[in-house]
C-alpha cells in the first residue's frame, strides 16, 4: 500500500510513522485513520522492536480533522460515535498492545485526539515548545482517545478535570513537571533525544519490554494480588527466552548484551 497522508519506514529495527499533512497540522481525516491503521497492522511482523510516532511540520496533532466532520446548520448533527468506534478506538488500543515500546516524539501543538493518541503512547519527549490542549469543551464534547482514562491516571482528577473543562494550553515542559509526560527537551534537541532512545529500545529485550508494557497496561484493572500472578506468569515465560539466557550470560562475562528481541 502506497502511503499519502503518512510517512511509514522500518530500518535497523525503529520503524517511524510520521503523520504527514503539515498544512492541516496533522489532523486526522478518514484517510489518514485507513493508512495509520494499515502501518499498525504491518508492525507486528516487522523487524521493528520501537515505534516512533511523529508530526510533520510544525505540529503533532491538531486531533480530528472538523472539515472531514461537518455539521450542516439546522441539522440533527452527526453520529459521532462511529468515527470512535472505527477508527479512535482501535488506534490508541493498538498502540497500547503494540508488542514493543512506542515512542510519541511531540513537536507543536497536540491538541484534542492529537494530545490523547501521544498520551496512548508509552514514552511522550516533547520540545519544549510544544502544547498539549484538551479542546473537546470549545466544542462540546468530552475527550476521546482514552483521555478520559489516561490523564486523571497520569495527572490526578483535579488536574484532569481543570484541562478537559477548561480547555487551556498546557506547556511541555508544565507536562513533564506534572509527570503527564516522559520529557521535555529543547527544540533543536527534540530529533536527537528521540533518535536516541529509539536506538536503545531498538536492542533492547523486546519481549520482556512488551511484557513489561501489558502488566502495567493491565494492573489498573486488577488486584494487587492479580498481579502478582501476572508478574509470576510472566517471568515464568520470559525465563525461557533466549533474552534472558543473554543477558545473564553477558552479566557473566562482563560485557554488553546482544539481545534479538526473542
């Protein structure tokens, strides 16, 4: 498939999806939601072992596109349940199942969906100029994309409530502060720190990250005695894996692993 709104590489195991319509500052229209699908549904049979999720131009996300959602005046609306059971859902579940580490590089604004897809994923550095903006109540909605879920987990409930019922632009580097966020860096340090930690992700033991990934993930839904047995099972599997055996062996030996990601 031939990509034209997105930008989808995979080379020396980081696979980079760019959104890529810089001139609507990368909202998402109907497009854009089939051929991000179609890149997620490649990543599992891929050689990646990290995704990187990016924005072309001078943002991340500006969240859906309103043009591809037009209400005629006098009408009785849209529906727009559909669009977040067709395309919103599935995106930010599959970022949080993607079985590898899935990296939101945040340059600009992230703004409605935008701010809650970068928020669905596992590492957020953004620039220091960036915003993160929940403006679902300039329109009269709630939050999708899981925001509703992911930032009183990650911000607490007063802070969630003051972003999404107010709808005012909050700093990146006010994110990292509040722990919203992994890190805030510096513009012109934006495309190294990430290129970075991608390349750390990328030789990493990609299956006891992923695991790692799906207990966190899950452990909101469940006892902390439930998750003990998660962490038994896991370690039980991840045991006999060939990461493990290398990295005890190079533990050993005193030197640095070279793990498969098997």
């Amino acid at each position: 498939m031939s990509y034209e709104t997105i930008l989808f590489t995979v080379e020396g195991g980081i696979a980079r999806l760019t959104l890529n319509r810089p001139d609507k500052l990368n909202s998402f229209n109907t497009q854009m939601h089939g051929e991000v699908q179609h890149a997620l549904a490649r990543m599992p049979s891929s050689d990646a072992r990290v995704l990187v999720l990016s924005g072309a131009g001078r943002g991340f996300c500006a969240g859906q596109d309103l043009g591809d959602r037009a209400v005629a005046p006098g009408s009785q609306g849209v529906d727009l349940g559909d669009s977040i059971e067709k395309y919103y859902k599935p995106l930010v579940l599959a970022l949080h199942t993607l079985p590898m580490p899935v990296i939101a590089a945040v340059n600009g604004v992230a703004a409605g969906a935008g701010a809650n897809i970068a928020l669905a994923c596992d590492l957020v550095i953004a620039a220091r100029s960036a915003s993160f903006v929940q403006a679902f109540c300039k329109l009269g909605l709630i939050p999708d994309s899981g925001g509703t879920w992911t930032l009183p987990r990650l911000v607490g409930d007063a802070r969630a409530l003051g972003l999404t019922l107010l709808g005012n632009k909050l700093p990146a580097e006010q994110a990292a502060a509040w722990g919203m966020i992994w890190q805030c860096v510096d513009d012109a340090e934006l495309t190294a720190a990430v290129d970075a930690l991608a390349q750390q992700l990328a030789v990493a033991p990609t299956r006891g990250l992923a695991a790692t990934k799906a207990a966190i993930r899950g452990g909101w839904q469940r006892s902390f005695s439930e998750q003990l047995d998660i962490e038994r099972d896991a370690q039980r599997e991840l045991g006999r894996s060939i990461d493990y055996a290398e990295g005890v062996a190079a533990f050993g030996e005193k030197r640095a692993p070279r793990f498969t990601g098997r």
